[in-house]
C-alpha cells in the first residue's frame, strides 16, 4: 500500500476549494502571485509548498488556512484508517466553500 502524502492532500483540498468556487487555475495563480505551472503541480500533490506560500494560495481563495490543514489532517486520518483496515469514526471533512469577493460583490 501507498503511504498517504500530505502535500498530496493538501493539493485535493485546495483544488477541490478552487473548483467549487468556480475559479481557474489562472485566476487563482494571478490573485497569489504564483506562476500558473507551480500552482498547478501543488494542487496535483508534485510540489510542496512552503507555508508563505499556502498562506497566499489560501488568501487567493478566500479560505482560512487552518480550514485547509483541518480537512487535510482529518483526509489523512481517514485514508491511514482504510490502510490499516480499520474503521474509525472520523467525520468527512467538511468543504468550506467562501465565494471569492469578486463573486460577492456582485451577487
């Protein structure tokens, strides 16, 4: 079995975040000041980002940092439970879904 890779996660969390906010990877990147190509290989879990850089990915995607950490530890524990075959009574993670500012403004 695969160990399970918290940049891997970290990458899920934060795409499923954009893509539910109905963003690009482009939008994203511009607003984070990150090129669209390492914001990419984050999200695909290749690269791991320092926490400035989480920090701004987060900013970029109006969502708390701690958000991101917190369903990225409860994913892990998840994921090492079915590795070991066990069961436990860990809840899904909960998506947080914060519309981007500009989306707010104009609904």
């Amino acid at each position: 079995m695969a160990a399970v890779v918290l940049r891997e996660v970290i990458g899920d969390v934060l795409r499923r975040a954009r893509t539910s906010q109905g963003r690009t990877l482009r939008e994203v990147s511009d607003s984070a000041r990150v090129s669209l190509g390492y914001l990419s290989e984050v999200e695909r879990g290749r690269k791991e980002a320092s926490s400035e850089l989480l920090s701004a990915i987060c900013a970029a995607l109006d969502l708390p940092l701690s958000r991101v950490l917190c369903d990225a530890g409860t994913e892990m524990a998840c994921q090492e439970a079915v590795e070991r075959g066990a069961v436990l009574a860990v809840a899904a993670p909960s998506t947080v879904v914060i519309g981007h500012p500009a989306a707010r403004a104009v609904a």
